[in-house]
C-alpha cells in the first residue's frame, strides 16, 4: 500500500511565521481574501514534493526553487518569513500506509559564509516510521560540517551526509529502514500535480505521436494533447461539456495532426477550443485533471481556481466534476478558490448523504498585522451545517435572498 498525505506542517514559510497545520481531507477548500497567503499554501505540497524528489539529482539545493512547473521564489530567502537573509523554515509532512505511520520533518537554513557565499543546509531532519525514529542535527556551518545522527540504538554518531533534495543520497547509511521509507517518500512525490492559475493550451494542431506519453503541465498546456490521445477520457470530456455548456467537442485528426474542435447551439459551424472563448479552453484543463485522477495512483492533486474564467452559473457543474471525480485519502484534492457556489455544492452532497462530513475540510486564510497569515480550521456536520464561519464572508447570497423574501412579503401585504 502506497503512502497518503494526511497533515503537513509549516513553520517560518513566507506568511507563515508560526507553525501552521493542515490536515488533508479526501477534499480539502482554501479560502480567504486576497493576498492573505492561500496560493502560497496551495504550493507548498509541490515545494515539499520538489524537495523529495528533485529533477536535478546532482543539484545541492535542499529546496529547488522551481518544482513541478512552479517557480516559488527568485532566490530561498523568498521562501522565508520576512525574506530574512539568514532565515530558515521548516516543513513537515505525515504520512500513513499499511507499514503505518511515517513522519518526516527538516530545518532547512540559508547561511552566509565568511566568503560571503550564501548556502542552503539543512540543519535538522527527522524520521519516523512506526516505533523506529532517527534524528539529525548539522554540527556548524562549515561546508564538510558532520551531522550528530541519533536513534534507539545509536546516540549522537558523527557521519557526514549528501544530500538530494530534502532526502540523504545513500539513506541506508543511516539504517535499513531509512532506505525503505525515503524510497516510499520518492514515490509518493512523484505523484503530485498542481495546476495553477491562469491556464493555458498548446497550440494548434497538436502533435500526438511525439508526445506519448503525455507529460503533465501545472499550467495545463498538454490539456488538449492528453485528451487527443486517450479515446475514454476524450468520451467523458465530451459528455461534460455537452451537458455543462450545450457544447460539442470532437478532436479532428488528419495523418499524425489533430485539432481541438468546439460548436455550441449558438455557433454556425466547428472552431478551435481556443478561438471558442476563454471559459471553454481554460476549464478543459481542470476537467482532464479531475478525470484523469483515478488512475494517477499515489499523490495529491491542486487547482488553483477551477471555476476561472467561468459564468457563475457554471460554477456548480464544475463542483461537482471535482466531487465526482474524488479518489479518497490515497489522493487527496486540494482546491483553492473564491467561489461561493465550490463550498455550496459540497455542503450540498453531504446533506444529501453523496458525501460524508469527514471527506471534506475547510481552511480559512486570512491575514493578521502582528501574526501574518493564520489558517482556521472548518468541519462541515452530516446535515451540511458548518460549525463555525468568519463574520461578513459570503454573505451577499443569503442577504439578497432575505431582501427579495422582505420585498414579497411587504407586496403580498399591500395587496392583501
């Protein structure tokens, strides 16, 4: 049994300066204003998921700076609270499987040198796997500092460790089980994919033969590449967009070359997805990662804004895409989003017993002058009650509905 996410911890991480938790539902909301630190949250996980498994494994960098087609910062000390230049942070992440629990933590600090040479170490690391738990702590700063390397059998043993990543090169040298459990972390990692905001499409036509597999993109780029060249995911992708939009989508295809076709009830004839409007193209991305998730295995899956670029009223067929298309704690989704209607809809199948309360967790980000960005924890009940929300927030909705409900009354009784 693969590894699943369950809680990641950070502490120091831009907005962060504080430990924060998140613990991970099968799906799990991101709200809050704007610029109140819920995309830096969002990105954490492919941050952690560079850092266990880095493109470049000869590079000496704890924490690549670009990870998954996301670039998080310029340089590291855009990663730490207040941009410090001798700042560190600190990430964590705990994992079960059928071996059980794992967790796994590191301080990662930037350092100056006396040449004025600015380095990235990792200062201390943690693992835990069940009963068995070893530590590491970096002695100095120097480049060929010894790390002081602790367990239940062996206390404070001078070693000297490489580094890939946030992982040691040769994990066995620390114990067998080490090897065992960085090799599931690695797996797990690889699995991870986030899309962000905005999207965009390759452009036509497309190219299948030079592309199988299929790589994905955080931008969703081979969106439309995927789908030419998987005939039961182009199926699917054709029925939502018929019943979500009235709209037709047929992949043309003439020798090797394909083109993304689009007509709705209002068009003539058949034009290019991308010339058909900016809501058709830019979801088709979140509909090929939420079709596609049941058969990506272990990992998470992040959107950033699924319903961008849509009419509101479309917004809860996007939901329920999402909700459909959920694979549980094996691969959690994390979505991201300023729609009343994504946290509506998901209240909605609770109460109507599609869903249960405990598959769904709610994070409110906001932004506080003496504590930076703080994240408050919402469970929704099996009626779809939430047990507790921030005063003010979304409550347009509910207001406009009372007003008219007032304005029929008071005209019922005029009337009567």
């Amino acid at each position: 049994m693969a590894l699943e996410l369950r809680k990641l911890s950070i502490k120091r991480y831009k907005g962060y300066s504080e430990q924060t938790d998140l613990e991970l539902a099968p799906l799990t909301i991101l709200v809050g204003a704007n610029n109140s630190g819920k995309t830096a949250l969002a990105q954490v996980i492919q941050l952690l998921a560079g850092g266990f498994d880095p493109v470049d494994r000869k590079a000496s960098e704890p924490l690549p700076l670009e990870s998954g087609g996301l670039r998080h910062g310029e340089v590291f000390r855009d990663l730490v609270t207040g941009q410090n230049v001798h700042g560190h942070l600190s990430l964590s992440a705990s994992f079960a499987d059928s071996r059980g629990e794992l967790s796994i933590s590191t301080t990662v600090s930037n350092v100056v040198l006396p040449d004025n040479r600015s380095v990235r170490q990792i200062s201390d690391w943690q693992l835990k796997s069940g009963d068995e738990e070893i530590k590491v702590k970096r002695q100095g700063y120097e480049s060929q500092a010894k790390y002081s390397v602790s367990s239940q059998r062996e206390n404070h043993e001078l070693q000297s460790i490489d580094w890939q990543g946030l992982l040691p090169r040769e994990p066995s040298n620390l114990a067998d089980w080490v090897g065992m459990r960085v090799n599931d972390i690695k797996v797990w990692a690889a699995g991870v994919r986030h899309l962000c905001c905005p999207r965009s499409l390759i452009q036509q036509p497309l190219n299948a033969s030079k592309s199988t597999p299929v790589p994905f993109s955080s931008d969703g780029t081979f969106a439309s590449l995927t789908l030419a060249t998987d005939d039961k995911l182009k199926e699917s992708v054709r029925k939502w967009y018929r019943d979500t939009f009235g709209a037709s989508v047929e992949v043309e295809t003439q020798g090797k070359y394909s083109e993304l076709m689009v007509g709705t009830q209002h068009s003539s004839g058949m034009v290019q997805l991308m010339q058909s409007g900016q809501g058709l193209s830019h979801v088709l991305p979140v509909v090929v990662m939420a079709l596609t998730a049941n058969k990506e295995g272990v990992g998470v899956d992040v959107i950033e804004h699924p319903e961008a670029e849509l009419h509101p009223a479309a917004h809860g067929q996007v939901a329920d895409l999402l909700l459909n298309n959920l694979v549980g704690v094996a691969r959690p989704m994390v979505i991201e989003t300023h729609s009343e209607m994504m946290l509506l809809r998901a209240r909605r199948w609770i109460a109507e017993e599609k869903l249960s309360a405990k598959d769904v967790l709610i994070y409110w980000i906001d932004k506080e002058s003496d504590h930076g960005s703080t994240v408050r924890k919402i469970t929704i009940n099996q009626t779809g009650d939430l047990d507790s929300w921030p005063e003010g927030v979304f409550i347009e909705s509910y207001e406009e509905i009372l007003a008219i409900r007032r304005a029929i009354r008071r005209r019922t009784e005029l009337r009567g």
